[in-house]
C-alpha cells in the first residue's frame, strides 16, 4: 500500500512548503474546492518525482474537453507523474454556487468518461449524447493520465469498474473497503482513501472536536450515504486517531482490507504523522 499525503492548494509558497514537508511520501494529492485555488495548477509547480493526483475534480462545470486540455498540460509539466481523480461533485456547489444543473449524475459522469479519456489519449472524439455534443481533439502532446473516480455508491462504482482505473473514497473504515468496495471493482482497480490521521494521547477528545467540526459534512446526502451504510454516526467516527502504535495498527487494516494507496490529511505534526504512516 502507498502513502500519499494531501496538499492543500493556498499560497504558491505554502504549496512548496507542504510539498517539502511530504518527502517520504508516495505521492501528494490536492482537491478542488470551490473558491480555493486550482488543483492541477497547483500541483503542476510541485517538483521532484512523486505521483501527483487530484481528489478530487468535480466534473461540473468543468466540461470534459477543458478538463483534458488541463490534465494534459499539468502531466506534461510534471514529467508524466499525474493521476487524474474526478467526481460528480454534488448538488449544493454545482447549482447552489455555479448555477448549473445537477441531474443524474451517474449517467452524467459515465459519459464525461467517455468523452474525456478518448480526448486524454489524443484522440478525436466526435459525440452526441444526453449531456456533452463534442467534435474536438486536444493537441497538447503528453502521456494518457490513469483517471480515478469518486465512487461511493453502487451505481456510480459500475462507472469506476466499467470506465476508470479506479475509485477514491472518502469517509469510510477498513470493514466497508473489503466488503463493499473491492468486491464491486476489477482486480486491478486502484482503491484509494483518504482519511484523517492524527497520532494523539486523546482520541476521544480529538473526535469530539471533529464531530462538532464535520457536522454538516454528514448532512451532505453521498457522505450520509456511505456513512449509515458503514454503520458510522458521522465523518468523526473515520477519523485515524491515537498513539503512534494504534495508528500504525489501524494503517496496516487498510492495507489488509485491500486499500492500494492511503491518501492522509494530517492532523497536527505532518512531518511526524508521515513518519508514523510509513514506518
């Protein structure tokens, strides 16, 4: 199992800051939220050799022969060290914030991939469907990026099995990944998670915080979801959390649960949580 640790996308200097910090690591990930700076131009300025990958992009508004032209600028920059993850995003920054419908996003995100990996791989894509009418290419010269999708419900992973290298989960524990994940994705799907992680005298407590915090996370209708089919009472309860041996204990249940890379999003110390993860 990979390493990966998750870079947040603020200033150009804290980026290479992160980034620094992060050696060790697999591989850094960012994700695209809305109002925040851009993750694949971010990640484009991180040096190096590690895997560079988003978690995630939301498909809308970002129409799929844009995102290709992107992806593929971003992978030429960085030498070809880019994994693409993206999602159908979800109905309070699509329509709340963007102004853009949210309609059957299942079948929404299946034909993004259709559209947008032909165009990855420099092909022509002439397409009418329900949702895209395209006759493009993308000329920028680059290697095809391995695209991963947020995937947390049946549905949506028949699309990671059918049309992705695999999925990204989020908010989930070791029993769901090997029971309802793996089980619904080819062999040699990718199965990435990411996941808090915080080595700590005060578990409990630092949940308790977190649960406050994440509250409204667990209102949002994919995470309710994923949460109640795991058995959790919110985001809180996903949380890695305890000293360096419990966290160590919980990393090695993922990897046994058949995670392939563990993205972290450190809390407190990330220089001493990466040390702790990866050794």
């Amino acid at each position: 199992m990979r390493i990966g640790i998750h870079l947040p996308i603020t200033t150009a200097e804290q980026i290479q800051a992160d980034a620094a910090t992060a050696k060790g690591a697999d591989s850094l990930w960012a994700n695209q939220l809305p109002g925040a700076g851009d993750a694949l131009l971010g990640l484009s300025a991180v040096g190096g050799t590690q895997e560079l990958g988003t978690a995630v992009i939301p498909a809308r508004p970002r129409h799929p022969a844009e995102l290709a032209a992107a992806a593929l600028t971003t992978q030429a920059l960085t030498g070809g060290r880019l994994t693409l993850g993206i999602g159908a995003g979800h109905r309070a920054v699509a329509t709340d914030m963007f102004g853009v419908p949210y309609t059957a996003p299942v079948r929404h995100l299946r034909e993004y991939l259709e559209v947008l990996r032909p165009l990855l791989r420099g092909e022509h894509v002439k397409h009418s469907g329900e949702f895209f009418t395209v006759d493009t290419a993308v000329t920028m010269q680059a290697a095809a990026p391995p695209v991963l999708i947020a995937a947390l419900g049946p549905r949506m992973l028949e699309v990671a099995r059918d049309l992705a290298d695999g999925t990204i989960a989020t908010w989930v524990r070791p029993e769901l990944v090997a029971e309802y994940f793996v089980p619904r994705l080819r062999e040699d799907s990718r199965v990435v998670v990411t996941a808090m992680v915080a080595v700590t005298n005060d578990p409990d407590g630092l949940r308790d915080t977190f649960a406050r915090q994440l509250e409204m996370v667990g209102d949002v209708p994919a995470y309710r979801a994923i949460l109640d089919r795991g058995g959790l009472s919110g985001p809180a309860d996903t949380l890695v959390a305890g000293p360096e041996d419990v966290v160590r204990r919980e990393i090695q249940r993922f990897r046994d649960a058949g995670v392939t890379d563990l993205v972290i999003a450190p809390v407190g110390d990330p220089r001493h949580v990466l040390d702790v993860a990866t050794s």
